[in-house]
C-alpha cells in the first residue's frame, strides 16, 4: 500500500500501451504533425515559422516532439550550460537550439518513436505540479492515462503550449477553447470526425481535481522520519530520495496507522475542549508557581522569520516594527471542525491563538523485531511540521521502569518491600553547585510510612520508593540499564532522575519498553524493510540485530510489575482496563512531569507495545490540575481507543497473546505473586486482603489515592507542592466481563467501530 511519495517533480512512468491511443493522435496533430516522418529536426516546421515571423505578428513554435524531450530531460536551456557565447545576446537561443538537435538526433537514432512519445509522455509538465501523463490524468481528472475521455484529452494536450494561460484549474474559458482548438487539429489530420468535433466541442469542462502534494497521504510524520533516517545512507550510496527513482518499503501498516490517527484525533478534540473552558478567558502560559509569564507572546514573535524581516526593512524602528505585526490580515489557522481556515488576525493575536492548542504522539512498535506499526507524530502535519515522536520531554514516571529494572538486575524481586516513608537529601544546585536540600514528596502529598512490595510501589508509582531505590542501585548504574535497553538521550547522574527529571523522546522510550516484553532481548527501531532502485534491484535490507540486555528473570518480574499497574489497589494505569481484551497481557505505566506539562502511558503486552504523550508545544502550556492534565486522562484513553479497535479487529489475531514463564527458568511464584494490604476507608482500623485475581472487590473499595506527579526540581530548600497524577481507576464502575473474543464486547463510554 502507498502511503506516500518524495518528489520535486510529481510523476509515475506509464508504458505506451497503458495510454489511451487517442493521447498519442492528439498530441502528434497538435505538437508536432510530422513526428513520424522527421528524424528529430522537422526543417519544414522551421522554415514554417521563420516564415510566420517575417509575415505575421508572432512566429509559430517549431520544436519537434522529440527536442522538446532532450529540452525536458537535459536541460540544455538552462543558462549555466550556454558557456560564454552564450552570454552574447541572440546567441544563447541558437547554442541551446543546437544542442537541442544535437541531442534531438541521438534520441531518434537509438529509440523508436513509440519509446520516444512514452518518454515524452513521462516526462512533459501539465502544471499543478503534474508531471507525465499518469499524474496529470489523476491530478485534473482523478482518473488514469487508459481511462481518459477524448475532451480530456484535448485538454491536457492543449495544456503544453502554456501550462498557466491554459490551465483549466486558474484559466477554464482560456483551457477551454485551447480544447476545442486541439479537438479541430484532430479533425484536421483524420483521428476525429467533424460529427465528433461537434459533440465534444460543446461540452463543458469537468474537473475532478486531485493535486498532490508531498504532505498527502498517512503517516505524514513518519514519512519525514524516513527521510531523514535514510540521510547517510542516500548519500554514501549516491542515490538521491526525491529523484532516484526508489521504492522504500517501510514497517508501518496502514490500517494500524489509520486506527491510531483517529484515536489520537477522538482524544485530542476532547483534550482540547477540556483546555479551552480550563482556562476560558484567561492566558494559560504559566510558570511553576501559577504566574504569568511576562513576554511570552513577545519572545515567540521574535524568533519568527516575519518579525525578523520585519527588523530588516525597518531598522531602528520598533513602532514600524510593532504596529505591523499588530494589523490584521489573513492568516491560516487550524481548526478542528474546519481543518485549515483562513481569517483575518493579526500576526500576535496568531500565536496567541495557535500556542493554546495542546499536542500529542504515539507510537505503536512490534518488540521482537522492532517494527514501528503506527506514528502519530501531532494532531495535523501541515500546520505542525514538527515531529512529537521525537521531541525531548520529560518522562516522569515512565521512566521509574529503569529504576525497578535494575533493582531486578541485582537481586530483589517484586514482593520484596521497602517502606514509604519521608526521605531528604543534600543535592548541588545546578547553576550555583552549592549544596541545597531536596525531598521528593508523593503525589498525595503524604507518606503512608507503610512496608509496601516494589510491585505495589510501582503499580501506585511511589516516589519514595523509586527515589530510594535510585539510591540503593546507583543512579550510574541505573543510567546504564537505561541506555542498554534503548535509552539515546544523555541522562543527568542526579537523584532526581529516578522520577524522570532528564528528558527523553517517545520513540526510545516505545523502544526500551519493548525490551521488557521481549524478556530482556532488546532490538532497535526498525523502520525501514527493504528498498528497490528504479530497475527492482535490492539495494537495501533491513538488519536485526537482536542483543539479551537484561536477564530473563529481571524482565519477567518487570513483566509481573507493569501488568500489576492495572490489577494493583491503587494502581495508575487501571483505567487501561476497560479497553483491553482478556486474552491478551497488557501492563501499563503512567507518566506526569512537573505542572502536567508531559504526560504519558506506555501500554505493553508481548507482542505489541504502544506509548503516548500529551503536552503543549511550550512546556508553559498545561492544565493547572492532575484531574485534566495527568496521563490517565489524557496519554491513557488514547492508547486505550487504538488498543480496542485495533484488538477487535480479526486481521491483528496475533497480537493477542500472554506472557508464559520459560518452563527452562524456574521462578518460585511467591517471589512475585504476592498479596497486597490496603487500608480501607469504611474501617479505618481494618485491613483487607487482596488476591491477584479478586477483581470484583478490588473495584468496591476505597483505595488510597497514590499518584505519580514527580517533584524533579533540585536545590530548593523545599520542593514545590507536589500535583496529584493518575489514579488510573475507573470511577465508582464495575470492572469489565469481557470474553477472549473481541466480538460484541462491552465498552463503556466509547463509540463503536463504523462498518
């Protein structure tokens, strides 16, 4: 399947006898009426016009065919091939005349005139950024070089003399005529009846206009990734992505990619409208303490080309400066309902509209071979080039898996316990490296002083714990386990890491979490498959090269850790739950840096992991509360909605499927399927039980609210008060019943699939 083209020039080569044979009648009675006779000069034609221009007021074209082809395909006009005569005035017209036969000439000698009209036909510009005849007739007509009409014919042929004046799209009473004159030139040379003539003449122009550009299609984001990934490659191999003629086969899968473009949208728009009324009326740019910050709009312009030419023409002039920038004039704009609108605004009141918008990417890859199968890299590509997928943000709590998997790595294991309980240490100020205090709080704000299971700490995301872990294990040593499991980013070797204080981009982190659900054999991205040269040779394969970075037992209990974020009291990514098919494994983490200015999910099962991130283009931009802005309600239910229709489709049975403990590792159960004791609301003095598998119970009681906002500023005196993040849990519902087939399963509040 296509997913999309690069090109300078638009076209797809046809063969002669995929063209309607009326093309080829037009186009000799119209460009060159003796093309069968000539040699590739038709003198006669020359002597013709010589003669117009010395008895009429404008001379005649005289190119053949085939100059016309040696001018499209060498361009032998252009003026850094003229030389020095060819800055003689008259001159330059006659050396590239010459050459034109020259080469005219050759062109005959070697190829026959059916090769020579395809090659023409091929390579010819309609306009609209049309080249060759198969783009021409889907550009203008929607339709291809076999199934063109007689009239449509005549108007593309009557296109060549002028591509603008004759443009049916910019000119259709000029095209219009010119058709009429072209169907008389058939007339003329026997190809068209005068009856004929008749009837075609006096119909109207259709259109059914379809140009192309190099945005249209899917996966418009990962198209530009492809791009430029394949930089080095293009250039060590000499092949150029826009010209070569190349066939780049890539990993995405069109129907997973369409399934996650419209969850992201479904999500987005609501996002959005959250936003919208969160801060109605008010300016949402905000610093950490809740101010305003001063400039913002101002300090955006000034990076903007137009204030910067703006600069130029008026130098020493701000009120020249200030006052354009202030006056209305049409500008573009997105618009969820509209698409691409148009209005009249100021330059300012532009970017105070467009820096409101909140924006997101998602990513869905295959663990055992790293296949990306869909890219979301923001909410629309023509107005947002840049790519969210490989944004560096801050990961908050997604990133306390490497925390916990190097804790696996040295020897403890998921009921193992460590106590929540306050913790405070002597950290160096980044800008002064004088030494200052730092206590990273819980989300809640409190601290249970409870002995609680890494499992239970992981799945309600603690900070305390990962805090102190990252201190028990070495953050070098966790920095290491990080970048073996697919981490690129440079990590800062502070405390503050343990809860995501270093940023990193969503494609690495899809990455590294696919590591877990491979059982700790790590592969990178794959994107790229396989990719012809313009004759079908191979020149390009995929290589994987698979590498065990953690141990089997380490990455199964990370397994038992991320699947207890949906079954755990407490646990963030519950919510996960009532999207999600039984027959399938799924864990979950969830993700808020500071503000809510990032917010994340990675859902993981074994044979698909899929992550999420929500956020505004400025880190200043965010929800004021953890209720809108956490990664349970924003990153969450856009994996959720993909998850859901992707799994209920039959075409994508594999990748439902379990985790299984290798029958060759042997893992004494009670190391990781442990029981969990949670202090209930109703019976402040009691403590209940929960099994593993005591679902219905789980959803009836009251759980402690342990969210995950991550308190990552270092070398304060005292960290800001912390933001709640995601309790993941559904809200007062009862857990899903949901069969191991995905037909007719229950969803609550989500639409179902139109067929």
């Amino acid at each position: 399947v296509l997913i999309g083209k690069y090109f300078k020039e638009n076209r797809i080569p046809v063969k002669y006898e995929e063209v309607n044979p009326t093309f080829w009648n037009a186009l000799i009675s119209t460009e060159d009426e003796r093309f069968y006779s000539h040699h590739g000069v038709d003198f006669m034609g020359i002597g013709g016009a010589v003669k117009d221009a010395l008895t009429r007021d404008g001379a005649r074209g005289a190119s053949t065919i085939t100059q016309q082809l040696a001018k499209n395909m060498f361009h032998v006009r252009n003026k850094e091939y003229s030389g020095l005569l060819g800055k003689i005035p008259g001159l330059r017209m006659l050396i590239a005349k010459a050459k034109e036969w020259i080469i005219a000439y050759k062109i005959e000698f070697i190829y026959s005139k059916n090769e020579i009209l395809t090659m023409y036909a091929n390579t010819v510009d309609f306009g609209n950024n049309a080249y060759g005849i198969k783009t021409a007739a889907k550009t203008y007509f929607n339709t291809t070089p076999r199934q063109l009409t007689t009239e449509q014919v005549a108007t593309l042929v009557g296109m060549l003399k002028a591509t603008t004046y004759y443009n049916p799209i910019l000119h259709p009473s000029n095209s219009l005529n010119r058709r009429n004159t072209v169907l008389y030139n058939m007339v003329t040379h026997g190809h068209l009846t005068k009856n004929d003539y008749e009837k075609y003449s006096k119909m109207p122009m259709k259109l059914d206009v379809h140009v192309e550009e190099n945005y249209d299609g899917r996966a418009q984001y990962f198209r530009e990734y492809v791009a430029d990934y394949l930089k080095n490659w293009l250039k060590d191999n000499d092949y150029d992505l826009y010209s070569s003629g190349l066939k780049i086969y890539t990993t995405i899968d069109t129907r997973m990619q369409k399934y996650a473009e419209d969850a992201a949208k479904k999500q987005m728009r609501k996002i959005q409208q959250d936003f919208n009324r969160h801060w109605s009326g008010q300016a949402p740019w905000r610093d950490e303490n809740g101010n305003l910050v001063p400039g913002f709009i101002e300090g955006i312009a000034e990076r903007q080309p137009f204030y910067k030419n703006l600069v130029q023409k008026y130098p020493n002039q701000p009120d020249s400066v200030l006052y354009y920038i202030n006056k209305p004039h049409k500008v573009k704009l997105f618009d969820y309902d509209k698409g691409i609108i148009e209005k009249e605004m100021s330059s300012m009141d532009s970017i105070r509209y467009m820096v409101k918008f909140m924006h997101c990417s998602m990513v869905a890859m295959e663990p055992e071979t790293g296949a990306v199968r869909a890219w979301v890299g923001d909410i629309d590509f023509r107005t947002w080039k840049y790519d969210k997928v490989t944004a560096q943000r801050q990961p908050g709590s997604t990133f306390k898996l490497f925390v916990y998997s190097e804790a696996m790595n040295q020897g403890l294991a998921p009921c193992d316990k460590r106590r929540d309980e306050y913790i405070s240490m002597q950290v160096p100020d980044k800008k002064t490296g004088i030494l200052k205090t730092w206590t990273p709080r819980n989300a809640n704000g409190n601290y249970s002083g409870d002995s609680i299971t890494l499992k239970a700490g992981f799945a309600r995301s603690i900070n305390t714990i990962a805090v102190r872990l990252g201190q028990e294990m070495g953050i070098k040593n966790i920095i290491r386990t990080a970048q073996d499991m697919g981490i690129k980013s440079p990590l800062e070797n502070e405390p503050s890491l343990a809860l995501g204080s270093s940023d990193v981009n969503l494609l690495e982190m899809v990455n590294a979490y696919c590591t877990v659900a491979n059982d700790g054999e790590h592969c990178d991205p794959v994107v790229v498959t396989k990719i012809l040269d313009q004759r079908g040779n191979e020149v390009y394969v995929a290589q994987h090269d698979n590498k065990q970075v953690l141990p089997y037992q380490s990455a199964f209990f990370m397994q038992q850790l991320l699947k207890g974020g949906l079954t755990e009291p407490g646990g963030t990514s519950r919510a996960l739950n009532q999207y999600i098919f039984r027959d399938t494994d799924w864990g979950g983490k969830t993700g808020t840096s500071n503000n809510h200015s990032d917010a994340w999910f990675m859902a993981v099962s074994p044979k698909l992991v899929i992550g999420a991130w929500v956020g505004g283009e400025y880190r200043s931009i965010h929800f004021r509360t953890g209720a809108l802005g956490q990664g349970s309600k924003t990153a969450l239910p856009m994996c959720g909605n993909f998850i859901y229709d992707l799994m209920r489709d039959k075409a994508f049975q594999k990748y439902h499927a379990k985790w299984q403990p290798n029958p060759e590792k042997e893992i004494d159960p009670a190391m990781y399927n442990c029981q969990t004791v949670v202090r209930t609301k109703r019976a402040p003095d009691s403590l209940h039980i929960y099994n593993r598998n005591e679902r219905k119970e789980q959803s009836n009681e009251e759980i402690p609210n342990d969210e995950e906002e991550n308190n990552t500023d270092v070398g304060n005196e005292q960290s800001p008060s912390p933001n709640s993040e995601e309790s993941g849990r559904p809200k007062k519902q009862k857990p899903s019943r949901q069969p191991s087939s995905p037909i007719n399963v229950p969803r609550p509040r989500i639409e179902p699939l139109e067929t």
